[in-house]
C-alpha cells in the first residue's frame, strides 16, 4: 500500500526528464529498473522568467593576493569569510591535525593548530565558518560539524539533524540548516510540530532549538513536495539579522536573530538547465549506486528479486548564499547556466546585479561540469577567488556601470516577488 | 538398548531430512519478491550525493544506501 503511495508520489513528483522536455522518467543506464526525475524544484524555476545579464568583470579590478598571505594559504585549504576577516584551515603538513589561520586587511591576526575529535575530517569537502567577529569557527564536513573557541572543540554536531550542514554564528550561539534526507521522511500531521530545517543551540550543543521550519509558507513546493526537496542556508547579516536562503528552490528569507520571518523574495532570474551537468550527476549516481546494488541483485542463494526505482534528481539553484555586512550573495550552482555567477542583492531586496568571473578564474577548458565549480569566499568588502588567489572589492564591482545605464540613469526597478 | 538407540536416531534423521525437504520445497515455491529503492541524488556546494531508501513490497525496509563525492570547497 505504501509502495503505492511512493509510486503516486513518484508521479507527482516527475517534472520534465533529464535531458528532455518530456514528463516522462528516463531509464538509467546501467541500473535495469531504475528511473531519473526531476525534483518538483525544476518545474518551480520555470515560473521565474526575469533575463540574466552578468556583467563580466574586467580584469583589471581583480587584485592578487599579496605574495606574504598566499604563502600561508595552500592551495587546498578551505577559504571562508565573515565581516571584515578572511581564514583559512588546511591539513597540517608537520602533524596529524589542522592548521587555522586569520587574516584581517590581509594580515595574519591569529593561527591556531586544530585537533578535531570524535567525527571523520578529510580535506575534500571540509568547510570553513567564521563567526563575524572571529571568535569562533567550526570545522564543517557533509555529515558533522565541530564548533572550536581558540584552538579547544568545543562542540561537535552530527546525526540526522545535521546532514550537510550550512552552519553561521550570532551572538555566542551556534546556527545550522540540514539537508533532510531521503524521500520517505514524512511531514508532520496536523497539530505536531512543523519540520524543522534550521536550528539554534549553544556553542557545545546544548540547548538545541528549532530556528527555522517547513512551515505552510515556506513549502513553495507543496503539496508535490517532500522535505529533502528543500536545502537552506543561514547567515549572518552585520545588524543580526538573517538570510535563510533555500539555494534549491532560490526563496530567500530575511529573518529576526530568532528566526521571526520579516520578508520573502524570490531569486526571479531564469536559469538554463545544464544537461551536460545533469547526465554526469546521472553518471556518477549509476557508478555509486551499481556497485553496491549488484551484490543484493545477483545473489544465487535467493530467489531472483524483481527490482523498481526511482530516483529523484535535485540540483540546487543555487551554491552558495551569504551575507556581505547586510547584503546578500548568492552564487549559481553548477548544473545550471550560467553558473557560479555571483548576484549582489542589496539589504532591502530592492536591487538584484550579476556579476560574471568565469575569466578570472583558472579552468581547464574541457574541465566536466564537476570540476567547473569556482572557489570563492566573501568578506564584508571583497569578493575573493581562490584559484587564482586573490579579490575584487565590492565598491568596484558595484561602481561598475551597466550597459545602457548611462541612456537610462536611475535606480533599477525592484526585483519581482517581494 | 543398543537397538533402540539405532531406531531413536534414524527416527530423528528422518525428521531432520523431512524438516530440511521442506524448507527446500518453501523456498522453492516461494514467489521472487520485489525490491524497491527510493533515491535522491543532489549537487550543491561542492558535492555529488545520494541517498536511497531500499524495501519490498511490504513496506518493510531492507536498508538504506548512500555515498557522495566532494570538491575541495
């Protein structure tokens, strides 16, 4: 019976196809029986149809990394920023933990030796969070997260209330947003609490408390929706109030420190599919998925099984969304077009501009849309790349003129969905 | 005694291999049962990943699969 709910589901669910303009799912190749299709998200996006224009930044605002900080930042350490400091935590080559380092107006103000405990860290997907005011950072992975004060852990987080974590600091507590797993986690009845995304706790985990939750009209989606359709963010905004950003459907949220909604908007541009990004994730999904699905599929000592799937495929809009004192960033993911362009939003939701740095960037031409992905981090005054090392002041990306501005002087007209 | 020891054993072998033709016959006649697996596979800032709900036909589960791929963020 519930099989056959997960069927409907699956129907409702099923927007355009990879790689077609058709409802219907399309067969994977490599796993008989299983289907691809779009998360109810894709089907959302077509109703934003607002042009993307990224205005390509001239080379010439972007300033390298002074020789004496990019030698104290390896290539493969993790970068973040928060208000005015800029950090950087990598491997330590002479010991067994991890090497932090902070930098303020481009010099080092503090370098601490970390030694995380009680969860698995590797370099490949570890994150760097600052608090704004550096007092805290938190070592983030794709199912844990440590919280440090100094050099001393002072909270670890993991479990299923912590899946891929967005993690932000306010105010000595500690803010995170999970990515709900699986499609069969169920939403509330009637009178239970509502889903909760996002939470709040003190730095050592105590205290936890829903900050943010799936409430009826956070649920853009609905009623196709499941939870792990959503996947929000939270930041800090230099007055304290939040972003809460859900970067797969592109609705952004400004919130009360507590999480109180104040105003909603939606990313209104009209994004393209990239189908060669969607066939590699299919790719990669087949790959993984084979491999541990064959041995329960061709085991002689059982009867033959009879085998049905279907997988949901969520590409998030976007990447990356975060504060810049009160402003807002947000950062296209790979697996749309174009991607990973940089959108300033200003604090009252009343201007949108997109910035492109593709050029500045160092990749291969032929790199897979995996590898297209652009390293970059953000401070209260500069957009910084990492490959090659080095900034863009935002006053100078900002200062740059549109095409026509001059024939048509004035402030842009508000974004739609306010 | 001895006599009746041979008969008390055979008699349980013979128990024992009905028993075991049996479980053989079950199975044999055993319908193939169905698998069913629920996925999601997602990219975001800087990973591949999935997770799959795998179950028969009763709705009982029969395990969870998931893995990801990760960038250097």
């Amino acid at each position: 019976m519930k099989f056959l709910g997960f069927v409907i589901l699956g129907l409702f669910l099923a927007g355009p196809a990879l790689g077609q303009t058709s409802p219907t799912p399309t067969a994977a190749p490599g796993i008989p029986g299983m289907t691809f299709e779009h998360g109810p998200a894709v089907k959302y996006r077509e109703k934003f149809h607002e042009p993307v224009r990224c205005l390509e930044v001239p080379p010439q605002l972007f300033h390298p990394a002074p020789k004496e900080l990019a030698e104290l930042v390896p290539q493969k350490a993790s970068v973040a920023g928060a208000g005015p400091y800029l950090g950087a935590v990598f491997k330590d080559p002479k010991g067994e933990g991890y090497v932090f380092r902070l930098f303020r107006n481009e010099k080092l103000v503090q370098e601490l030796f970390l030694h995380p405990h009680g969860f698995q860290v590797s370099e490949r997907g570890l994150r760097l969070v600052l608090a704004r005011d550096g007092e805290y950072l938190a070592l983030v992975t794709p199912q844990a997260f440590a919280v440090f004060a100094e050099s001393t852990q002072v909270g670890l987080f993991q479990g299923s209330e912590v899946n891929a974590p967005e993690v932000a600091f306010v105010r000595g507590q500690v803010l995170w947003c999970r990515h709900p797993m699986g499609l069969r986690e169920r939403w509330p009845k009637p009178g239970e609490e509502p889903y909760a995304v996002c939470y709040r706790s003190e730095l050592d985990g105590s205290s936890r408390e829903p900050l943010f939750s799936l409430e009826d009209d956070v649920r853009s989606l609905a009623p196709n929706d499941n939870p792990a359709d959503y996947y929000f963010s939270v930041s800090l905004r230099r007055d304290g109030k939040l972003w809460l950003v859900d970067n797969a459907t592109g609705n952004i949220f400004l919130t009360s420190s507590t999480g109180a909604k104040l105003r909603k908007w939606t990313f209104p541009f009209a994004l393209e599919r990239d189908l060669e990004a969607e066939r590699e994730l299919q790719e990669w999904f087949v790959g993984e998925l084979s491999a541990k699905l064959g041995p329960r599929l061709h085991d002689a000592t059982k009867p033959r099984e009879k085998f049905e799937g279907k997988t949901t495929v969520n590409i998030s809009v976007l990447s990356r969304a975060s504060a810049a004192g009160n402003d807002l960033l947000l950062v296209t993911n790979t697996g749309w077009k174009p991607a990973n362009a940089v959108f300033w939003v200003s604090s009252d939701l009343r201007q949108a501009r997109c910035f492109a740095v593709d050029k500045l960037a160092e990749k291969a031409p032929g790199a897979s849309s995996f590898d297209k992905y652009i390293r970059l981090a953000f401070t209260d005054d500069a957009l910084w790349l990492r490959e090659p090392f080095g900034y863009i002041l935002w006053q100078d990306l900002l200062a740059l003129e549109e095409p026509g501005e001059r024939d048509a002087p004035g402030e842009a007209p508000p974004p739609p969905g306010q | 005694m001895l006599d009746n020891l041979k008969n008390w054993a055979l008699g349980q072998s013979k128990r024992l291999a009905a028993a075991a033709a049996l479980v053989v016959a079950l199975a044999a006649s055993q319908p193939a049962y169905a698998l069913y697996a629920a996925c999601v596979s997602t990219s975001t800032q800087c990973s591949y990943s999935y997770h799959c709900e795998l179950f028969y036909d009763d709705d009982t589960s029969t395990g969870i699969e998931w893995g990801g791929s990760f960038y250097l963020c």
